[in-house]
C-alpha cells in the first residue's frame, strides 16, 4: 500500500493470464422448514484458464449456491475450492461476481459504480481510476451515460454497467448468476454478442449459472447439467461451435435440443424444488 | 416563478381573512390585527430583542441537534450491527421516542436548575431516539446484495459501513433526521415557555411574556417568527436533500 506507484492505466489494462479454478469434492446442505436439503453433492470441477462454463439446471439444483461458494460468499460444509492453486477462504477481487439483480448502488451515478471497486486498489492513482473507468464504460457501450443515475437506466444499461463494474478491478475470474435472466429477449441476445466480444477481448475465465438452456448453449465451451436433490453434475457438453455464436442458428438449436433431452430424462415434471 | 405567485397571493388572503376576522370579533386584546402584530415585529426587530432572542433559541437548538445527531447517528449504527444491542438499546430508543420530550422539561430543571445545560439536555431528547431509531430501521432495510457486492469487491468492514451501508440507509437517515429536527424544535419551545433561564431569553421565553403582559400582538408576532423559521429551516436544509435523494434514488 505504501510501495511506490508503478502501476499505470495502461499496466491495469494489460491482460493477465487467466486463473484455473478446480472444485474438489465440495458438498453443502441446506436446513431448511420441511427438512434437510443436499444442495451439492461431492461436487468435482475443474475449469481451465480463460474456459466459458455454463452451468444449467432447474432453480434449486445447487448451481447458485456452487457460484456462491467459488466467490467464496457461501462456505462448504465440506471439500474445498481452489483459484489458481490457492485455497479459497473468502470473497476476493480476483473473482468477481454479477448478480441477477444489478446490485449496482443507486447512491452512485454510473461512473461512480465503475469507481467503486478501483478505488479499493490502492497502487492505483485516481487518474488511473478515472481512465480505467471511462476505459470498460465505453467497452460497455454506455459511455454517453456516465452521469446518469442508476434508476434512469433500462435493464439491459444496468446489467451492462454491473458488467463494467465487474470488470473494472481486471478479475481473473467472472461469476455470472443469471445476469440475463429479467432482460427481454432482444435486450439479451446484443448482450450474448457484448460478452462473447468482451470474453474474448479481456480473456476472461467466466462461470455463467443460467436455467436456460439455449442461453448457456450460444455462450458456454462447456454446459454442465445439474440435477437437483441431491444437487450433482449430471451430465456435460461440449459445444464446439465458431464464435461469435448466434443464439437463433440451427447448430447451436440441435445442441440445446440434445441437452434439453438429458435435462428432461432426469426431470419429467418442470421441478420447482424448495431450497 | 408561478409557484411562487400562488404562494405569494395565499399568504396575502390568509393575512385578509385574518383581518376580517379580527375586525368582526374586535377584540384586540384577546385578537390582535395583523398591522398590531406587524408594528410589535417591527419595534421588537428595531430594539434589538427579537434578534436576540431568534439567536439564543437558534444556538440551543442547533448544538443540541447536532449533539443528538453526533451521538444518535453511531448509536443506531451500532444497534444495527449487534443484536444485544437492539434488545436493550434498540427497546429502550423505541420507548422514548413515543414519550412526547416536554415530560423531560420537570425532570432536567431538577438536575441542571434554571441553566443552558437544561435546555440542551431536552432538546438532546427530542433529537436523539428518532434519530438513531431512523439509522437502525435503515441499515436493516439495507438490501443484503449491496453488501455481497461490495464484498466481492473486497471492501472490508469499516468501508462496507461508511461506503455502503450507511449511503444505503440515507433516505431513512435523514428522515429520521427531519423528524428529530421537528421534535428537537417542539421541545425546545415548550422548555422555552415553560422555563426562564437567565442566560438568555429564547422566543418562547418571548411569547410566555406576551401572555404575563396580555400582550396578544407578541404572542402571534412570536408565533409567526416561528413558522417561519421552521419553513426556512425546511426550505434551506430538508429540501435540498431530499430533492438529491429523490433524484438519486428515483423515488417521489
């Protein structure tokens, strides 16, 4: 904190490799009214450096409370997670998360937002901060609305400045919980096309937690299928389609369809299990 | 510039109606007229005693305010933060609150006599549970998600409070604050007319001689120096920050 200044707009901006996150045997249960949930069940998972992994399943198989934990927000009752070979113990800048909701602070005028998590790196100089800033709004395409305040925006703006915001502190890892799910379809489809750009470009590692299938087939590498009660993997896919995918092209429809089929083997009733 | 006219030609019927009433009634002992209570403002402003009385009651209501907010303010903040605290202190702020701050006025007279220190002590009460009852209330309407947010973001403790939660609180905090100011100014007058403390005559030690002298022009004179001083206050400090509020915030 007190060391010299080095570092510089340009330097924060520079890409950085992109961390390994591996999962290890990671269980958790939920107590809850009616009895005991197993949300995760000995959950195994590696995802290599700058991979798109989607997770996929119907509400209540777990895969938020998986994202929770690898942001480190929830603790494991067991097994433990690793981020570029270090245990994870607690929430950290190099795994950041965007929620369903925005979560974005209505205090703060959409610049400020971006600020928030700059200003918690100390080697930096608020002219650095600043730049930085300005730097991932326009990569967001909302730099007309810098001053704007939160409540003014469309959902899509918003998700877009937790976007930025999320990427302002230069993570390694990107966790994504259903940041889409709200947006209206068209709303969605330009924002699959800005995070496959934006992934592309930053080279981040990105765990996306969605229930639409169609959605996790156009931006995932990988598609894991979880089943609920007890919440496991219970199947994978590899989608080895050329980017940037279109979420309406035929070949990513044959890929969804064959996952909608493994997520209906398991699932026969469209299950709203309590957590 | 129209809402300002409006205001400005409802004061003026308010003030004929006033008149008309008066003349009809003609007592202007009991009822002054609105030129009677004009000529007693405007002697009082010229010698100097409405001056001195607006800012003796101003400086006690603005140090103890501000007194209250100082130490309601982390007050509440704490009794957000630690359950034991919100079952003892939180129960006990909710008690007092509802306990109108004139009941202080018998009970500060015996422990501080006729003094200064009489008048702020019953203006800290009226200030000082809404306010940290107000802070309380809006840290715990604070949605969870801000906090995960700024967790991710790895802020910390000491900055998730004062960069997070307690901006989150603000339209609770402040309005607890205005209703502190409300209530900090309601106790002060009836101390005021309750009281004399040589150290200084306040208005409302003002308007209590209006009435020794049955001098009915000083009492609504005093009454109207009042009001406005509550709408200034309103005007001056409120307004702007709820209008900051709702412009951040969206919400009106």
């Amino acid at each position: 904190m007190f060391g010299p200044k080095t570092s510089s707009a340009s330097e924060e901006l520079q890409v950085i490799a992109p961390s390994k996150l591996s999962i290890e045997n990671v269980s958790k249960r939920f107590r809850t009214g009616t009895g005991d949930v197993l949300a995760l069940d000995h959950i195994n998972l590696q995802v290599g450096e700058g991979a798109f992994v989607c997770l996929v399943g119907p509400s209540g198989c777990g895969k938020t409370t998986l994202l929770n934990i690898i942001a480190g927000l929830e603790k494991p009752d067991s097994g433990r997670v690793l981020a570029d070979g270090k245990r994870v113990t607690g929430p950290g800048r190099d795994r950041l998360v965007m929620f369903q909701e925005s979560a974005l602070f209505p205090w703060l005028d959409v610049f400020g937002n971006v600020l928030f998590p700059l200003k918690l790196k100390p080697q930096l100089t608020n002219k650095d901060r600043r730049d930085v800033a300005r730097y991932y709004l326009e990569l967001v395409g909302l730099t007309r609305f810098e001053r704007a305040n939160i409540h003014e925006l469309s959902g899509g703006m918003k998700q877009r400045v937790a976007l930025a915001r999320a990427l302002a502190p230069n993570p390694r890892v990107l966790l994504m919980d259903e940041p889409f799910a709200a947006l209206d379809a068209l709303t969605r489809e330009q924002l699959y096309g800005d995070l496959q750009r934006i992934w592309k470009e930053r080279k981040k590692t990105i765990v996306f937690v969605t229930h639409n299938v169609r959605e996790a087939a156009c931006l995932g590498d990988r598609v894991l299928l979880f089943s609920p009660n007890p919440g496991r993997i219970q199947d994978e896919f590899e989608i080895d389609l050329a980017r940037p995918r279109d979420i309406n092209s035929v070949d990513l429809a044959s890929y969804s369809s064959r996952i909608m089929r493994s997520l209906k083997g398991f699932n026969a009733e469209p299950a709203e299990v309590p957590l | 510039m129209r809402r300002f006219v409006s205001a400005a030609i409802f004061v003026i019927a308010m003030i004929c109606l006033w008149h008309w009433i008066a003349r009809l009634t003609n007592k202007p002992m009991l009822f002054p007229l609105p030129w009677q209570v004009w000529e007693y403002l405007k002697s009082a402003a010229e010698d100097g005693t409405l001056c001195q009385a607006t800012l003796v009651t101003m400086r006690r209501l603005v140090v103890g305010y501000i007194f209250g907010i100082v130490v309601g303010l982390p007050l509440g903040l704490l009794t957000a933060r630690w359950r034991v605290l919100q079952d003892t202190l939180g129960v006990l702020a909710l008690g007092l609150q509802t306990l109108p701050s004139v009941c202080w006025v018998p009970l500060a007279l015996v422990w501080f006599g006729q003094t200064e220190a009489a008048m702020l002590f019953v203006v800290v009460m009226g200030t000082l549970w809404s306010v940290i009852i107000a802070t309380e209330t809006g840290v715990r309407n604070v949605p969870p998600i801000y906090r995960r947010a700024a967790l991710t973001m790895g802020s910390r403790r000491l900055h998730i409070w004062f960069k997070v939660i307690l901006p989150a609180a603000l339209p609770f905090i402040v309005s607890g604050m205005k209703q502190g100011w409300a209530f900090a100014w309601r106790s002060l007058m009836a101390a005021e007319i309750f009281v004399s403390i040589l150290t200084g005559f306040g208005l409302g030690q003002l308007l209590q001689f209006g009435r020794d002298q049955s001098a009915m022009e000083q009492v609504v004179g005093i009454m109207v120096v009042i009001v406005v001083i509550g709408l200034l206050a309103d005007k001056i400090f409120f307004s702007p920050v709820e209008r900051f509020l709702h412009r951040r915030w969206g919400t009106s």
